[in-house]
C-alpha cells in the first residue's frame, strides 16, 4: 500500500496508469473520510440537512448515500 504523499505525487506522473491509480486511491480514501465524518456528525446530531449543506449536495443525495451507514 502507497504511502499517502506517494499516491498524492502519483497525480502527477506522466504515466496514465500510475496516475489514474493514484485517483483512484484518492477517491476511495476520499468516501471513507465522508463516511466517517458523516458517521460523526450523525452522532452529535446533526441533521441530514446540515450535513447537505456543508458538503454541498441535497439533503436527500447525502441521507441516500449514508443512512445505511449511520442507523
């Protein structure tokens, strides 16, 4: 497994499949981090609205995404 800043410098490579693989890292680290951030919020009672509103979808894209994960 890459170290973070090796997948952050993977970006940037010249070679297309070292960077779409560093993309691809990044996103899934990306969705585990809202996962769990969401998980966090939820928990000190947030509502789906507030959560929407600091990640910038709708109230209903974001409780779609993670209600499965925080009930």
């Amino acid at each position: 497994m890459a170290s973070p800043s090796d997948t952050v410098e993977g970006t940037t490579s010249p070679d297309p499949s070292v960077g779409l693989r560093a993309v691809a890292a990044l996103r899934r680290l990306t969705e585990q981090l809202e996962d769990l951030q969401v998980a966090s919020a939820r928990q000190q009672g947030w509502s789906w609205a507030e959560i929407a509103a600091v990640v910038g979808v709708s109230k209903q894209a974001v409780h779609k995404k993670h209600a499965h994960h925080t009930s």
